[in-house]
C-alpha cells in the first residue's frame, strides 16, 4: 500500500502508516509486558476499568506521537481532558478492550488513526494477542496482515453471525432493535471490543457489527475508515452519516449494503 505525504502545522509528515504501525505495535508489546509484570486495575470516574497497561500504552504512545507527529493535537482515551480540535489530529486507544483485558482475555487491542477535515484518513489497529495488523488509507484499501481485503455481498441474513456492544447505557429502544437484529441473524457475538468485532468483519467472519450507545471516537476512527476502504458500509447507529466532530458516538459496520438496509429496516 503506497503512503501519503501530508502537510500539517508546516510539517512534512512521510510515511504515515509506517509511523502509526510502529507506535501501535510498540505500545501492543508494552501491555503484554505489563500483563506478564502483573497488572493494577482501577476504576475510572463513571466506573470504567483501566489497567496500569492502559497508562503504560499511553507513554508509548506520547513518546512515538512527540517523534512522528510533533505539531499534530492528539484525541486519546487517557488524556485527562477530552475536546476534538481543528483537523487534522490523533486518535488514539491505547488499549481498546480493556475489561475483557483485565479479565485475562485475548480480545483486545491498539488503534491509531489521523483524522483529517473529511474523517480518518489513515488508520492502524494491532491485535498483539491474535498476531492480526490491520492497516487503511483512504482511497488506498485495507489490508490485514499484508493481504488486500475485499467485502462484497455475503450470505443471507439468517445465515449471517452479527455483533453487537452490550452495556448498561443501552436504552429500552436499543434493546429492542438488538432483539429485533439477534432475531433477523443466525448468531450473536459480543467481544466488547470494536477492534476485535472489526477484525472479524473485515475477515469474513461477520456480517454487521453494531455498537448504539458508549463509545467514542478514539473506539471507531479506525474500523469506519478500514470497513470504507475494504468495501464494507458504516453509519451511525440513529441514522446518517458519522461524524468527527465530537467525542461521543456509535457505529455501525456492514459488509454489503444489503445488511445495513436491514439494521435501518428494523
């Protein structure tokens, strides 16, 4: 996949996915080494976990930012203060996953992506524990480990696995779709984890992945950017077009128009 030069704040940056996939990977083998060290899990305010990994992934990723991107305004989950500024800037999730994480599962990961005026433009998601590299560049594809990736039409809905986000701020409507789409499809998957759900929908595994309620931009930047790129369609969850101008928001991801005709259908 070719790369792009961009101009920001003055400065040439070259070889943005390169740099994005070495601070990716570089945080991905911090956490596992934290993981082996012994992890400390907190609590933060509104009862999220974090992980003495997650703040460990967050130097990494200030250090790789401060030699790659210097001029770039940085969006991550654990800045300790949360604003979208004027494009282009950085998004970041240290470590997307975190409470499957902190209970000793595999389904978690690191995700890095420049937002421009447009939406993301550039994107890197690495799976450390499943050796996946997910790398997009818009209007250049998705590719996965180095192989193109391609989504076109898929089996009928009934034959079709989904995913789906669960959580506690999910309000009776949304309830009642996810019950009217667990209905419509063969199976239900629940990582509580959009990188992992992403990975499985860009290989194939899935045909839809939603999530209606609790994420945030540094959550999606990257699986809206690789689905587009690979073929797939993205939306949000409401209704419309995403957009990349505030923290909060959902998404949802379809291999073919034909399943995101039946998430507005339901």
């Amino acid at each position: 996949m070719a790369l792009l030069r961009i101009e920001a704040g003055g400065t040439v940056i070259m070889q943005t996915l390169d740099a994005l996939t070495e601070i990716a990977r570089q945080a991905g083998e911090r956490i596992q080494q934290v993981r082996r060290e012994g992890l400390t899990i907190a609590s933060k305010l509104g009862g999220e976990v974090v992980t003495s990994a997650d703040r460990a992934s967050h130097e990494i990723m200030m250090a790789g930012f401060g030699r790659h991107f210097p001029d770039l305004p940085r969006v991550t989950e654990e800045s300790a203060e949360h604003h979208i500024p004027r494009p282009p800037f950085l998004v970041a999730d240290e470590l997307d996953g975190t409470a499957p994480f902190s209970h000793g599962l595999g389904d978690w990961g690191v995700m890095l992506a420049l937002v421009d005026e447009a939406g993301p433009s550039h994107g890197v998601m690495v799976l450390p524990d499943r050796g996946v590299l997910v790398r997009a560049a818009r209007g250049q594809g998705c590719v996965i480990n180095g192989q193109p990736v391609a989504l076109g039409p898929g089996d009928d809905p009934a034959a079709t696995l989904v995913a789906m986000d669960l959580n506690r701020q999910l309000q009776p409507a949304q309830w009642q779709r996810l019950q009217k789409l667990a209905a419509a499809c063969q199976g239900v998957r629940s990582h509580y984890c959009a990188a992992v759900s992403t990975y499985e929908l860009l290989a194939g595994h899935l045909g839809l992945y939603v999530n209606c309620i609790g994420g945030r931009i540094w959550d999606f930047a990257v699986p809206a950017l690789a689905v587009r790129e690979a073929g797939g369609c993205v939306a949000a969850p409401a209704g419309g077009g995403l957009v990349w101008d505030r923290v909060p928001m959902g998404l949802v991801a379809t291999a073919d128009e034909s399943l995101m005709a039946l998430w507005r259908g339901l």
